[in-house]
C-alpha cells in the first residue's frame, strides 16, 4: 500500500500568453496522482497544485481562456518542492521582465526541483538557472535559446533532461512525459504506470527518446536531388552506403555532395544513414513480432550484436528493452 508521510507543493508559473497545455497538462497528471492516491485510501495525498501569476486572479492563455493564479509570484511561500514554468508565445515578453525572472529565481532557490514545459526553457535561462546545465525546449525554438543564452548547453534531440534538480521538456506533451517520470522518482515505478493508465497515456517514452524521426527530417528537405537520395537511402538500409555511391546517385562529386548534403540537413551523410538505421529498427520493434536479428539485417545493421552496440550508443539501451517498453501487442 502507498505511504505518504507529507504532500509535495507544486507550483505552476503562468503568464499571459502561456500555453494552456502547458500548465493544465502537468497540472492534469499531478492530480491523476492525487486521485489515484485516494483510491487506494491514503490520508496524505502526494500533491497540492498552485497556479502562480503575476498576481491572484485570471490570467488569459494564448489559446483564449483564462487560468486562474492562487498565488502571486512574488509573494508565493517558499514552501514549493517541485516549480515548473510553463512556456507559449507570452515566455519571450516574461523572459525579458526583470522583476517576473528575479521572482522566478528567488522561488527556484528553495525548490527540491525546478522544471520548465517548452519555451518556459527562456524564462529559467534568463533567470540563470540554466547557465552551465544541458537544457531542451521545443526543437523549433532550441536554436534560438543556445543563441539568447549561450551560457546553456542547449541539446536540442531529446523530449526532456535532467541536469542535477533542474528539468527542462520539449513541447507541450513532453510535459506530461516529464510529470510521469517526477511521479515515478517520488511514487515509484508501479505508481507511475497506473497513473499512465487512468490518463490513457504510456509511460513509455524516456527522456532519451528523439523529439522527431529522420522521415520527418527528410520532410523538411527541399524537393531535389538531394531528397530523392534520401528517399532511396530509407528504401534500401541495407545497402552499403558510401559518399562515393550517394554522390554518384545524386550526380555530383563527393566533395560536392557532403557540403551540400550537410548544408541541406544539418547532418553528414554517414549519421543521416546510422540515424535512419536506428529509426527504421524503432519502428519494427515498436510494431512487428520480427526477430530482432532479422531487423538487423534489414535495416543495414549486419547482425545483431553490430545493432546492439548502435542502441546503446545512441540511446542508451538494448533493442530488448527497447522491445519492451516500446512495442505494442502483436
């Protein structure tokens, strides 16, 4: 049975222009807690939910309603274990208001933990927060936080990090992700997964897990010769791919070919191809009963060992314990 000896504060900053989902989202998974809790008949539920504003009342959102604000930001007690900052198109104007950041600092220091759902990334970072911490935010917007605050190490993959106390998420349901994943530090493992279940969602996704795959980068790839050698190298994986053959196939010399195709995609030939790789088996781990040395084979790896030593490089577990987390019934 669970045991709770205090109930955590939680603390949600909202400003005008937030993104309702943003704040409601984490909000919403902290009281699938609390709700769960009850069910099974504890006296001290693990949460209480704070919406803090620049002051008590309503606060419009970007999608139109108002979010009500219990607290003010800077009278808010400093009894808050876990602060999170919401993020939408009203971060830039909060980031740039000396006193909202000095607020959002002066909260921060007595926090067991400090998070930030999508662009509220702008506003922990203009607060210092984030100076010297790895940091995420929607991938839209993660270049412009590392030119704005170069003192972040923005890594702009994965749906959320942890540096130290400090925990930043990529866009809008990566919050959620990241609430599950303080659930299941506080709660444990078990709790966290039914609390997944009551929300109809799937404690599945691990910080590690990318933002976006490669077909999506391939998307964004002007239409030409370029995007027809992508298109090709995704239909045969498991094919020997060199800049010679690809250059080839896209009538242009090496030289050529490697800075256009990394001007064009951010990435060199040889990751686009290792990254489509791993997508691919993803994919097939995620969605058929294939024996994973048959996925290696197919998807360019050449056997199974050569696959495993590639997952556990790029993110950080086994295709076995991908399998498990990720797949869906057969």
């Amino acid at each position: 049975m669970l045991k709770l000896s205090e109930t955590k504060s939680i603390g949600i900053i909202i400003f005008g222009g937030c993104n309702i989902i943003d704040a409601t989202g984490p909000a919403g998974v902290f009281g699938a807690a609390n709700e769960l809790a009850k069910q099974r008949g504890v006296n001290v539920l693990p949460y209480r939910i704070h919406f803090i504003g620049s002051a008590i009342g309503p606060i419009a959102t970007s999608a139109g309603p108002s979010l009500y604000a219990t607290k003010a930001i800077d009278l808010a007690s400093d009894g808050i274990d876990t602060l999170i900052c919401a993020g939408g198109v009203g971060s830039r104007a909060m980031s740039n208001d000396a006193s909202a950041v000095n607020a959002v600092a002066n909260l921060a220091i007595n926090a067991r933990r400090v998070v930030s759902v999508c662009t509220g990334a702008f506003v922990l970072a203009a607060s210092g927060i984030l100076n010297g911490k790895r940091a995420v935010s929607h991938w839209a917007h993660c270049d412009n936080l590392a030119r704005r605050f170069p003192e972040v190490i923005v890594d702009p993959d994965p749906i959320f990090v942890r540096d130290d106390n400090v925990y930043t998420s990529a866009g809008i349901t990566a919050g959620m992700d990241l609430t599950l994943a303080l659930i299941e530090e506080d709660l444990g493992r078990s709790f966290a997964t039914e609390v997944a279940k009551e929300m109809v969602m799937f404690l599945k996704r691990p910080g590690t897990q990318s933002q976006f795959s490669e077909h999506l980068r391939v998307q964004m790839a002007p239409d030409g010769n370029l995007k027809d050698v992508q298109l090709w190298i995704l239909k045969n994986l498991a094919d020997h791919h060199t800049v010679e053959n690809l250059a080839e196939r896209a009538t242009m010399s090496p030289r050529s070919f490697y800075r256009h195709f990394k001007e064009t995609t951010g990435i060199t030939p040889s990751r686009f191809v290792a990254e489509s790789r791993v997508d691919a088996a993803k994919r097939l781990l995620e969605e058929s009963p294939m024996q994973i040395k048959a996925i290696a084979a197919q998807c360019g790896f050449g056997d199974e060992e050569r696959m495993r030593r590639t997952f556990h490089r790029r993110i950080g577990i086994s295709p076995d314990d991908y399998r498990q987390r990720f797949s869906s019934t057969f």
